[in-house]
C-alpha cells in the first residue's frame, strides 16, 4: 500500500529529471553553433577569408564541346633565344641578385611613374600561363586620387576589425614585429593601386559561362610575374590581401559578380627616408630537395 501510494511521485520525480536533461542537451546543441563562430572569428588565416560570394551562382554548361572560340588552334614554330652554359650561369645569377633585392615597401613616394611603364609591366603579368588558356585575370589600375583614398577607407575601416577582432592574438603578435597595422598611408600616397581580380568564370559571345580552369591559381602565377617587372623597373609595392574588403571594393570600382579580388598593390617609388624590415631568406638548403 505505501509502495502504492508513493509509486506516483517517484514518477513524477523521474519525469522532471528527464526533462531537465531534455532542456539542458538543447541548450548545448543551440550554444554550440555560437561558440564555433566565436572561435572562427578569432581563427588563424585561412584561404577562405579571401572568398567573395556575393551574387555568385556557377552553374557549367558542360556540354562536352570546347568553351573557346577556335575548334582547332594551329601550331607554330617555336624557337626561343639558347644561351650558352656561361651565359646561362651568368644571367640566372644576375637575375637572382636583382629579384633578392625585392622587398616589400610600405613607405612609396607620391612621385610621378610613367604611365607607360604601368602598361607593360602589366602587359608582363598578362604573359602568364593559365589553365586551359582562359587567361582569367583583371588588372584595374586605379590613379585617380579621390578614388584611391575611397579604397584605403574602406580597407582601412575592415583592417581595424581585423586586427581587433578577427586575425586572433597570434597572427597580430607575429606582425608586430614588422611594425605594420591598419593604418594604410601609402594608399593615397602612391601614384598607382593595382587590384587584381580573378575571374571565376568566363562570358562566351552566345552568353553562356565559360569555365575558368584553376583561376586562382593562374592569377597567383601573373602576380609572381608582375612582381617581378616591378622590380625589374625599379618600383616598389607591398602585396595586400584585403581581408573582407572584396565585395565592398568590387562595387565601388563597378567590376562583374564574376570577378574576385584576389590581391591589391601600391606602386611607385620609394619614399627618400624609407625603410624595411631587417629580414633574412631562408637558405637554398632549406627551400630546395633534389631528388
């Protein structure tokens, strides 16, 4: 009988338990998403940060057929310049001792460039190897002085979030010792900005997308080469990723939903008081394997 009479609380008691661990495992399940975004704000770099999805919506037309003008590229003779071994050894160092002197300047003189020296070192860059020859580049210059100091608030009002909440402690400690923050004077100062955009996608005539085979990776490849025409000129840049700043510096420069940025360089020439980072390079032990 007392077994009876106490059964109905015992019941109930387990009932509330039951439920307090229900609530408390939703709870849990419904922090969790927060904490994750806590923490990726917070995070290392990774490549994502440089992604632009605004209005992008690839959908291939794979058809099977080729996606370029011409069904049959015609080839033609190829005789490149042969240098002698002397020649060859003498020349790579040459050129090796030019490119090493290459650093990235962060103090670029409001001086005069040619504007014809920005039109081949950027013809240079258009030089390079790309997949399936889809050459997905866009290389928007930028010298009018209003317009630059638009593109250095914008990135300098995202910069300051990034270093403050964004980046995370580690990557702000490892750029301090370069001395470098948010604050970005040479965006107005020089001559030139250089933004470069990658295509993710093509327009054939009839309309329809055509696919741009590794265009990041290509674009990556004529920056490398527009790097070097600039050193090769006597120029200076510094190489900039804006973090978060590519959908917003997109629709102020007017470019296509199809065209990302991907890197941003200042260019001129050195400020007379300039200076950099007392830096050394790796050691060609340490870069090369030979197998």
């Amino acid at each position: 009988m007392t077994f009876s009479a106490l059964t109905p609380v015992f019941v109930a008691i387990i009932c509330v338990l039951i439920g307090i661990i229900w609530n408390s495992s939703k709870k849990k399940v419904k922090e969790e998403p927060s904490r994750t975004s806590k923490k990726e704000e917070s995070r290392p770099w990774v490549d994502e940060d440089l992604k632009d999805s605004t209005d992008l919506h690839i959908e291939e037309d794979d058809d099977g057929e080729w996606q370029g003008l011409d069904n049959n590229i015609e080839h033609i003779p190829f005789s490149p310049e042969r240098y002698s071994e002397e020649d060859m050894i003498k020349r790579s160092k040459e050129f090796y001792e030019l490119l090493n002197k290459r650093r990235s300047v962060r103090f670029i003189s409001d001086e005069p460039v040619p504007r014809e020296v920005i039109d081949n070192v950027i013809k240079t860059a258009g030089t390079s190897p790309s997949g399936a020859h889809t050459e997905p580049w866009t290389f928007v210059v930028v010298q009018d002085a209003e317009m630059k100091h638009k593109i250095r608030e914008i990135i300098e009002e995202e910069e300051e979030i990034n270093y403050k909440k964004r980046m995370g402690e580690r990557w702000v400690t490892d750029l301090k010792r370069l001395r470098t923050n948010w604050i970005k004077e040479y965006l107005d100062t020089a001559p030139y900005l250089i933004l470069i955009f990658k295509q993710v996608y093509g327009k054939l005539p009839d309309g329809k997308k055509k696919t741009h085979y590794y265009n990041e990776i290509s674009v990556s490849i004529a920056c490398g080469i527009l790097l070097t025409a600039l050193q090769n000129v006597g120029l200076v840049t510094v190489t900039s990723t804006p973090l978060n700043c590519g959908p917003r510096l997109r629709l102020l420069l007017g470019r296509p939903v199809n065209e990302k940025l991907l890197l941003l360089l200042p260019v001129g020439y050195p400020t007379k008081n300039a200076t950099v980072p007392d830096l050394t390079r790796k050691p060609l032990d340490d870069i090369m394997v030979v197998i």
